[in-house]
C-alpha cells in the first residue's frame, strides 16, 4: 500500500479488522513430554524399553509463574494448537500495527500553525524575600 496518510490509515484498519477477526487465543508453547514413572517394575525402566508418552502440554507464564496445563483428550490438543497459533498470528498482526502507527505518526502534519498561535506562558518571579538567617 501507499504511504500517503489515507493509505496508512486504511491499512491500520484493515490490520485492526484481522485482529477482530481472530477469535480465541492464549499465549504459550505446547511441548511433547516423554518420562519414566516411578514404578521400578514398569516396562518404562527396562533397558532398551521407550519411556512413557509423548504426553502433551502447553506452558505458559502467569504472572511470573510458569503453568503448564496436560491434555487428556487429542481434541483438548487440537483447539490449544488453533489458540496458540491464533495467538502467533496476532503477535504478528500486533506488530504490523505498530509498524504501520509509527508510519502514521512520522506523516501525519504536526499542526506547527497551531503551535505558533499560543503564546508561550513564562513564570513570573517570585516577589516573596528569601528567608535571612
């Protein structure tokens, strides 16, 4: 698109309106976990034996703390995997707004005729004595 400021501006809309559209979506990384249990007699502590898994989870930061949330079901699994892409999509979409704010802010005229006409208001002095000790 152009860089004039309607075109800008129609562009932020457009990037706005992605936004809206996106639906659902949380912040986090969804791992395959694969462990040992911790019974000694499990086939999982068998030389040459796979571990258990690959358990799935999403781990994300809540206020500081690191959550991590298991799936029990592959539908669980599925709708975390659309809301973790959807919120990849809107990092991305975020950025290009920003991208496209900061095009806005550069063109945009400063309005310097507005400037001008207020009088710039400079403090009177003091007409109180300083304090002799």
């Amino acid at each position: 698109m152009s860089d004039t400021l309607a075109g800008l501006e129609q562009q932020r809309t457009l990037l706005l309106n992605d936004i809206a559209a996106l639906g659902d979506f949380r912040s986090g990384s969804i791992t395959a976990i694969q462990g040992r249990c911790g019974k000694p007699t499990c086939h999982c502590h068998q030389p040459g034996q796979p571990a258990h898994g690959p358990n799935f989870r999403l781990t994300r930061k809540v206020a500081g703390k690191t959550i991590s949330e298991t799936f029990h079901t592959p539908a669980e699994l599925r709708k975390a995997q659309r809301e973790v892409q959807a919120f990849h999509r809107f990092r991305d979409l975020a950025q290009k707004l920003l991208e496209v704010n900061e095009r806005i802010c550069q063109v945009r005229p400063t309005g310097q005729e507005d400037l001008r006409a207020q009088k710039k208001k400079r403090p009177k002095p003091s007409t109180k004595k300083s304090a002799v000790k």
